[in-house]
C-alpha cells in the first residue's frame, strides 16, 4: 500500500500548465526524489500535495484515502510536513517560537515539549540560539530550524523542497545526514533538490520530471548509472 500516491494530476498556474498528468507512488518508510531542471514541475508537485494549489484534475490519496480538495492545514493535520523553498521560518520569532509555530495544532504540551528537546538535539545549534531571532541565523541554521519545526508535528511524510539550496558544503553534508537520519527513524521523505547526484546517492527511488510531466522513474542507483540522467542532470 503506497503511502502517498498521485494518479494523472494536473495542476496549472493561470493559463501556465504546471503539472500535465503526473503519476507519482510513495511508499512507507522510503525516501523519494523529484529530479529536474528549473520550472520543470518540482515544487509544484509538492504544493499540490500540501493543499496550497488545487489540482485541475487527478487523484491525489495519502493512506488511500483522497486528501487533493483539502486545505492546507487539514492537509497537515493528516501527518503532511512541508519545508518549502527558501525555508519561509519567522524571522522575528525566536527559535524556540518558530519551533512551536510547528507544533499549533498540538494539544499535549508535554508532547510539545519532548518534540522540542529532539529538535535541539538533533541541531545543536538551534539549542545554543534558542533565544536568537530567526532573521539573526545563518543559512544553514534557518534550514535546520525549517526542518525542525516541521518535525514538531511528528510527520508520517517530511516533503523537502530544495534544502541544500544556497548552502556550503558541509553545511550540505550535514543537512543530507539529517535526511538519512530520520528515514531510519521511521520518517517517508519525498525530497526535490537540484543537487540530483546527492539526492539520489541518500533515496531510495527517484522520479526525473520535465516540463511537468514525468519522463523516468527506476531505483535511485539506477538513475544514477543511467546515460541521460548523467548527461543532463549529473555533469556527465
């Protein structure tokens, strides 16, 4: 049974096809990735998962049932973290309100406070600036916090738009070990990155989409020996 599963979707910006009948499986416990070029369709697939733009057309089902129609906090409700683009933390709260930002819709303060102690310790960082406003953190930092607070509402699925986008290297290394770290703990993660040969050495599966429609999709190492993938995605 696929975790999520997307069936002919299609999803348009105004008079702009986005998506043009993508089909797209998830299943528990693996990480999937969307590789691609710029505006090939990446992000939108994972906005139109998360609610925050309605499919045209098409099924979109999270534990079988059909979630595509539902808003985006109902959508997250069902267990769906989304870390968009550009991080999007609060750059006036502290870290430690940004953190439970991610926990609103959570009633068990004790459950709360226990998401929050994971969260430092698995970034240490974001413990030593608790107390530091969002704007005042450095790039890789307010990634870790985006990834944070989305696991304050203990996702089932932890979709990942772009993270290593605008970091150093190790900073990079760092946030892939994260990925790694929390599929082992049980989280299924659908990760879009432009970094395709990092994305597909930590997944499991991956998807190649282009101009919004999927053109392959074969186990990650697969991708990786595959000639076109290479020529056009991986530096050849």
């Amino acid at each position: 049974m696929a975790l999520l599963a997307l069936n002919n979707v299609y999803a348009s910006y105004g008079a702009v096809q986005a998506l043009k009948g993508i089909n797209i499986r998830v299943e528990p416990g693996e990480i999937v990735t969307l590789i691609g070029s710029n505006g090939a369709g990446k992000s939108s697939t994972l906005r139109v998962i998360s609610g925050m733009v309605k499919p045209k057309s098409g099924e979109i089902c999270y534990k079988e049932k059909r979630i595509d129609g539902l808003e985006s906090h109902s959508v997250t409700e069902l267990g769906i973290a989304h870390v968009p683009e550009g991080r999007r933390i609060f750059p006036r709260l502290t870290v430690t309100e940004n953190l439970e930002m991610g926990a609103y819709t959570v009633k068990d303060k004790a459950a709360i406070a226990q998401r929050m102690e994971q969260a430092f310790e698995r970034f240490p960082r974001l413990k030593e600036r608790r107390n530091q406003t969002g704007g005042t953190l450095s790039g890789g930092e307010q990634q870790m916090l985006a990834i944070g607070r989305a696991l304050m509402m203990a996702p089932d699925l932890l979709m990942l738009d772009e993270p290593s986008m605008g970091l150093a290297p190790l900073v990079v290394e760092q946030i892939f070990d994260t990925i790694t770290e929390l599929n082992r703990a049980g989280v299924t993660i659908l990760l879009v990155e432009q970094n395709a040969r990092q994305a597909l050495q930590v997944a499991h599966r991956g998807y190649v989409i282009q101009t919004g429609e999927i053109l392959l999709e074969d186990k990650a190492s697969s991708l990786l020996d595959n000639d076109m993938v290479r020529d056009a995605y991986l530096g050849g």
